[in-house]
C-alpha cells in the first residue's frame, strides 16, 4: 500500500475504563482534532496500546495489523496511523 493510502489520528486515552469506547473529540493546542478513546485496559505492559489497537481495528473494521502506533508509546496522547477509508468510520 501507498503513503496516501494511510491516514494519522491524533488519540488521547483514558485507561482504566469501564469498557473500550468512543469518547468525543476534543482539539490540542494547535487546534487540530484529538479523538478521545476510553480503554478497558490498565496502562501497564503496553496493555492500553494493545486495547488500542484492538478496538480501533475493531470499531473501524480494519485489520489489527492495518493499525500502527507511531508515536506516545508511554503517553496519553498518542498518533496512531490506519487505512485512509477505516477513517469514515469514526465518530462525527
């Protein structure tokens, strides 16, 4: 696949949740949009990255593979890239 073919969200995690879910939006200092996601996983052993993962690949019906973190590892805010098309299936 092609670099346009891919697409960067900006994500800011709440671990610890009741269940893996959609959370809104909200913007960072810049402005840009920054999907809020809550996870059902402690932010321990990469265990909330891997939720990550899981539910966007899930939620946006995408290969789990197709779902790469770029950036926050270690962080709340974190950049993850995924297919451009998995996109049009995030909440408005």
């Amino acid at each position: 696949s092609t670099a346009h073919d891919r697409a960067q969200l900006a994500v800011r995690v709440t671990p610890n949740a009741r269940k893996s879910e959609f959370a809104g939006w909200t913007a960072d200092e810049k402005g840009r949009p920054v999907l809020l996601v809550k996870l059902s996983a402690p932010p321990v052993d990469g265990k909330a990255n891997t939720e990550l993962i899981r539910f966007l690949a899930e939620a946006l019906d995408c290969p789990k593979g197709q779902v790469t973190l770029l950036r926050g590892t270690s962080s709340r805010q974190k950049t993850v890239e995924l297919p451009a098309v998995a996109m049009e299936g995030l909440p408005k």
